[in-house]
C-alpha cells in the first residue's frame, strides 16, 4: 500500500470550502504522564506530617546534645527510652488506663449535657437566654479553679476530676453546637418544615447534618481542654482512685528528678493526642462532612 493511501482523508466540517486533515495518532504527545515517585509520596498528608515529627525529633536531639544537661532537657532518644521502660515495667500503661478512663468519663459527661442545653436553647426562647447566661458567667472561668471546691464537695476521688472536666468540656461544645444550629440556612430550615418533619426529625435530619462542622470543632476543642485540666488537675492533687494518672507520674517522676520520665509523660499525651485527633476525628470527618460534601 502506498504513503498516499495510508494518509488521511480531508474532511470536510460543514462549511462550504473548508475542509481539515485529521493529524495521525503518532503524532499526538502524551496526554496524561504518571506522577514521579517522590511527587506522589508527597501527595500523601500522613507522610509529610510524619516528616514533620521527624524533623522536630531531630532538632530536639540536636539541641539536647548541645545543651548536655539532662535536667534541663533530655535528648530525644533518652526519652523514648524511657518511654519503653515505662511501657515495659506496666507502669506507664497503668497511669494511661487510668487516666484516660476518668477523661471519657468526664468528656461523655460532659456531651451529654451540651447536647442538652443546646436542645433547650433552640427550643424555647428562655433557654436561649438562660444558655447566654450561664456561659457568659461560666465559659471564661478556667476549669481547674473550680477544683478547690469539687475537692470540698466530693472529697479526693474520681468524682472531683469528672466534675472539673464537665466544665472543661460543656461550655466549647455548647456553644460550637448552638453556633452551628444559628448559621443553617433558612432554606434548608424552611425545605424541613415543607417536608412536614417533626420537631426531633428536622433536628436530627436538618439541624445536626447542617451544624455538624462546627459540632465536630467543639468536640476537637471539648477533647483538648479536658486533657490540659486532667493533667493539670492530677498535677495539683495527683491520685483519683487507687493509683494516679499520667499527670501525677510526671509529678512523681519530677520529684525523683528523672526528667526523662517527665518527658516521657508529656510524650505519652502528645501520642495520645495526635491518634485521638488523626484516627478518631479524622475517620468521623470523613464518614460524616466529607461524605455529605459539606468540605472538600
């Protein structure tokens, strides 16, 4: 078969007296190219905060080194190793066990009775009032001066850490909720009422869904602060139960001035944090906001 044969045809595109040559396939460049390796690991949001933290391992290794006086600040390796110790002896796992079961208390607790008083506040016109006043009377008063009177009131127990952690957690909640129920739109309040729903239904198929972004940012702020006055709390008067939680192993082990097994301490909330905040509320964020395609 000769060159000329295996040439495209003109074609013709509708209008009189033009015509166009379709170009050839092989001389087309290539329209989509895969990412290079390194571009697409660092696509990935989990490895480049992991670079992060390895980066900050790694100046606080260097700065410790330079500095040489454990008491002042251990190097990082001296803490990890301290870490696994206190992980290995059962110790650290304990003071984890019971701190973290006087928080989830304290922080379901305190849920509940956020989710209560918001349902109050977007009910009645006198719950509203009475929401703006007691978090304008209670919101700016740090939890943890509140802790001379729960020691009163219920005495050195667990009680006293959940009191303190309720109001660490029920104002940042209550007003993150009420925020986000205010900003719905009216269209979407006025689609609830054409479809004829009930009062719980059109909260918990309109008002939740709509708010639910800054519910979530409650809750995230709710967990933060209930970890600062935990610790703080098993600081000032250490035990709640039979045994104290992580705040008191940092106070014991700073009295026995091993301060790698204070920065084991502090290293042990950081790891807690970063999994309640990558795992928990991350997977919460995907199966709800995104999933609604509420955030991109």
């Amino acid at each position: 078969m000769s060159e000329n044969a295996m040439s495209p045809e003109p074609v013709r595109d509708g209008r009189s007296n033009v015509y166009k040559t379709p170009s050839p396939i092989g001389n087309f460049g290539i329209v989509e190219k895969p990412l290079p390796l390194m571009a697409r690991l660092w696509d990935q949001g989990w490895l480049r905060k992991l670079f992060v933290l390895i980066v900050l391992a790694c100046l606080w290794e260097a700065y410790a080194r330079y500095l040489n006086n454990d008491l002042l600040l251990p190097t990082f390796i001296d803490t990890c190793l301290a870490l696994f110790d206190g992980l290995y002896s059962g110790q650290l796992p304990e003071r984890i066990a019971t701190s973290l079961d006087v928080l989830l208390t304290g922080y379901a607790a305190g849920i509940g009775l956020a989710a209560l008083l918001t349902l109050i506040a977007i009910t009645t016109r006198l719950g509203t009032d009475f929401l703006e006043v007691m978090t304008a009377m209670f919101n700016p008063l740090p939890a943890i001066a509140l802790l001379p009177l729960a020691l009163i009131w219920f005495g050195l127990g667990k009680m006293t850490l959940v009191f303190v952690l309720i109001h660490s957690v029920l104002w940042a909640v209550t007003l993150n909720t009420y925020s986000g129920f205010q900003s719905v739109s009216s269209t979407l309040k006025m689609v609830g009422r054409n479809y004829g729903l009930s009062h719980i239904s059109f909260i918990m198929k309109i008002l939740i869904p709509a708010a639910f972004p800054s519910i979530l940012s409650g809750l995230k702020i709710g967990w933060a602060f209930a970890w600062r006055t935990l610790i703080a709390a098993e600081l000032v008067f250490g035990v709640s139960a039979s045994s104290g939680g992580l705040g008191w192993f940092i106070y014991e082990s700073k009295n026995q001035l091993n301060i790698s097994a204070v920065f084991a301490g502090l290293l042990t909330i950081i790891i807690i944090g970063l999994v309640v905040e990558n795992l928990i509320f991350r997977a919460v964020e995907q199966r709800t906001i995104q999933r609604w395609g509420m955030q991109a």
